[in-house]
C-alpha cells in the first residue's frame, strides 16, 4: 500500500483537489492505480516525519501531476519517493482551475491539455448515462440473507446482482441514482423489451448491450416492481437492514474527489459502511 503526501503550502484549494484527483486518474481521466490514500500535510518537514511512519510513500507539492513514465519507473518501488524530475509536471501555484475565466497556460502545452481534459470530462459527468458496466460482475457474494438490494442506475450490474442473489428472495429492489438522466434510462430499461432500442442521450458511455441478460433474468427483472429514487451518497443514506448495496466507485470518482477532496470521499465511505453495518456494501 502506497500513500501520497501532498505538501500544501499555497493558497489554492482547487490547484490541490486537482492535485488530489490526479493521483487516481491519468492524463486521460483513465483510473490508475498508483496510489491507494492520500494525506495533506504542510511542510516538508511534516512530510518526512509522516513517511518514517508509513513507510511506502510519494511526497510531492500541490501542483505536481505524476506522468505515466514516472508511475511506471516507480511502480513496484517501495519506501519514500520524491516526486522530481522531468517526469512530474509542475503547475503553477496560481492556476485556475474552474469555468470562469481562461487558464493562462498556452495552446499546446502539457498542463493546458491536462486541464482541459479534466474539465471535459468534469462537465460531462454531471449528465453522463453509462449503458454497461465497466467493473465485474460478483458471482459469488457473502453467505448472508438479503432482503433488500439498492443497485446503481449504471448499465446491467444491478440486474445481475438480484439475479445472484435471487429476484424472488428479495422483498424490494431499488435502483438508484444522484443523476437523475442515468434514473430515467434504468426506469426505460425496466418498462421495456430486452430488444429495444436505446434512446439517444447527449452524453453516453459504452454502449446497449443486452447479449448478457437471458431472457430468463429478464421475465424476472421486468416483472418486479421495482422502485427507483433519487439517492446522493455523500448525504450518508441509512438503507434497511440486511441491505445488499451496490456503490460502484462514487467515492474514488474522479469529479468527487476534485468537489470534495479524498479525505472527506474516505471518510464519507467509511462512515456509511458504519452506518449501515447490518448491511453489504459491494
């Protein structure tokens, strides 16, 4: 397990989210995965004495983006690396990063195409309609009772999971959502034939597939009443006990952890598991 230490000595908290969210995601917003925590402290000083304490660390400055060929020189390095060198471009301490006005970085460079991208992609995000899903699909859950299943609105995993579970075991199912775009594509899916065509959304991801959903898991799915809501993770839900959750990766999300920072996208998590602890959070 490796921690980055951010040393935060400038006034720029979005320069720093950023900072934070770019440990997770790549110059592409691609997932990676060098890195599995991420602390903020002052100075270097504090930096030091926190890594004699964890052991496998990266200690760089807000404004540090960590390149694929510094990632892949590090990879399976352990004990504390200095993020320096050619490899780590640098932003300046007074970048913006936000609608408003223009970044002052010219066409062309390296920081304007990072930025540029994240801001896309952060837009986008606030009405994307995922049709599949890109993580696996569990096939074997806890030896445990569910009674009830909350599942994303994101393509066909929460239909996959009641069927792993058992549709006729289960005394509701709710799919859910903070997108309320991507909670009327599940309400379409459900109401529906498996044959159908997909309607045209401004901004998609993957495509409609339904090769993987038997006509079988179908029957089943379209004949249950299921509920749909309107449901914010970080507003900390307490869902019904022996609960079977599906939360995907809301809190390793790229435009969370630029809203919010990664501290408080753990500690949200962590909360939730303990506020819902008669339940399994997938």
């Amino acid at each position: 397990m490796r921690t980055a230490i951010i040393i935060n000595n400038i006034n720029n908290l979005p320069l720093l989210r950023f900072t934070e969210a770019k440990l997770f995601f790549d110059a592409k917003n691609q997932a990676i995965d060098f890195v599995d925590d991420c602390v903020i402290v002052d100075s270097m000083d504090q930096a030091n004495s926190l890594a004699d304490q964890l052991g496998s660390v990266v200690i760089l400055h807000t404004g540090d983006f960590l390149t694929t060929n510094f990632r892949n020189c590090y990879n399976t390095t352990t004990g504390i690396i200095y993020a320096t060198g050619p490899d780590v471009i640098k932003f300046d301490p007074d970048t913006y990063i936000g609608f408003k006005k223009r970044c002052h970085y010219l066409q062309g460079s390296k920081q304007l195409y990072i930025i540029e991208n994240f801001l896309k992609t952060y837009l986008r995000s606030r009405s994307l309609v995922y049709l599949d899903n890109t993580e696996t699909i569990e096939s074997v859950l806890p030896a445990k009772s569910f009674k009830h299943l909350f599942g994303l609105a994101s393509g066909w995993k929460t239909i996959m999971l009641a069927n792993n579970v058992g549709i006729e075991k289960l005394e509701s199912i709710t799919v859910y959502d903070a997108n309320l775009e991507q909670l009327n594509h599940a309400k379409w899916i459900h109401k529906n034939p498996l044959i159908s065509q997909c309607p045209t959304y401004k901004n998609v991801y993957g495509e409609y597939n339904t090769t993987n959903i038997s006509k079988e898991v179908w029957n089943k799915w379209s004949k249950y009443p299921v509920s749909f809501k309107q449901i914010n993770l970080f507003s900390k839900p307490v869902f019904p006990k022996q609960s079977l959750i599906w939360i995907s990766n809301v809190f390793r999300y790229e435009p969370n952890i630029f809203d919010f920072g990664w501290k408080m996208c753990k500690n949200t998590l962590i909360e939730l598991k303990e506020m819902n602890k008669d339940s399994y959070i997938i």
